[in-house]
C-alpha cells in the first residue's frame, strides 16, 4: 500500500506479502477498510513517536536547541526514505493523497493524524520561541502547520524527481530562510 497505494492495492496482494491467510485476515479485521484505518493507526504511532523522540529535550537530543532537534528530525527522515530509494513518503500523506477516493471516515482519521504529527513540532516552536531563537513574527502554531505542509509537498515531489532534491529544498528554506532569526 505504501507504494502503490491504498486503492491500488488489492487485498490478495496485501495477503500475499504478509504471508496471511485469509480467514486470518477476516478474524483481525472485518474488511479492507478496517485493516486501512488500522494502518493509519499503526503509521502515526511510529511517527508521532519518532518526532517526540527527536524533538523532546531529553537522552541525545537535550544537547541540541529546539530549531537544531527540528533540522536533525527532517534530515534522519530525508536519510529514511532514501534508504528506500526516494519511493515511499509519509504513509499519512500518501494516503490522505486518495481521501476523495476513500470512505469518509478516513478524512477524519487522517485529520486527526495530521494534527497529532503537528502537535510536537509546534511545542518544539514554542521552545525555540520562549527562548528567543524563533523568527520575530512567527505563531508557531501557524509555523508548525506550514512545515508540515510543506514536508508532505516536499515528500510528493521527492517520489516524483526520485531523489532528495525537493528534501533538500524544504530543509533550506525552512531552517536557512524562515526560522533564522
């Protein structure tokens, strides 16, 4: 699903590469969908753990300010999704790309989903904020919104061009440009 897409993605193919049977599949999950918002589930706990893990003031990351654990996040996710040839982006974003397509339930889902990925970024502007290191004028909610956004953009793009380019773009403009003070 993941590179080729939820509704591109049979079930037999999903049951194939998992190695499940199918009365397996049916016991867990009562259908596809089912198993499809599981999936959003499973993706935002990895995620959502990843940028807390990254961007809290604690272990490793307490030595770094707030803005330095935010460009280091964005650059282990860009060495991430090269590990997997530029293919596959942000599982959340890749679905919410085929929300019209989708049951209603996941526009909810995945806007919950993007609310909680965006929630430890902007914690992470207000403390560089309170510190005094955020850009003057900046509302780190607002902030938190539009690096999200455009890392989902930036993450499109880098499966169309197949590399890092537009990672590497993001990244620049982000914290070389708009968070420098």
């Amino acid at each position: 699903m993941q590179r080729k897409g939820y509704g591109a993605t049979g079930l037999g193919e999903i049951l194939k590469a998992s190695g499940v049977p199918k009365g397996s599949f049916y016991h867990h999950y009562s259908n596809k969908e089912a198993f499809g918002l599981e999936a959003v589930d499973y993706h935002l706990g990895f995620l959502v753990s990843w940028l807390d893990e990254a961007l809290n003031p604690r272990g490793s990351a307490a030595s770094y300010g707030p803005v330095e654990r935010l460009r280091r996040f964005f650059e282990d996710y860009r060495a991430f999704v090269g590990r997997r040839g530029f293919r596959e982006g942000c599982p959340i974003g890749s679905l919410a790309q085929e929300v019209g397509a989708l049951p209603p339930v996941f526009r909810e889902k995945l806007q919950a989903a993007f609310t909680l990925m965006r929630e430890p970024i902007e914690k992470c502007l207000l403390e560089a904020s309170s510190s005094g290191v955020l850009s003057t004028g900046l509302v780190p909610a607002d902030t938190a919104d539009f690096i999200l956004n455009a890392w989902e953009g930036a993450l499109l793009r880098m499966k169309v061009t197949g590399d890092d380019s537009p990672l590497r773009v993001f990244e620049k403009t982000i914290f070389d440009t708009l968070l420098i003070k």
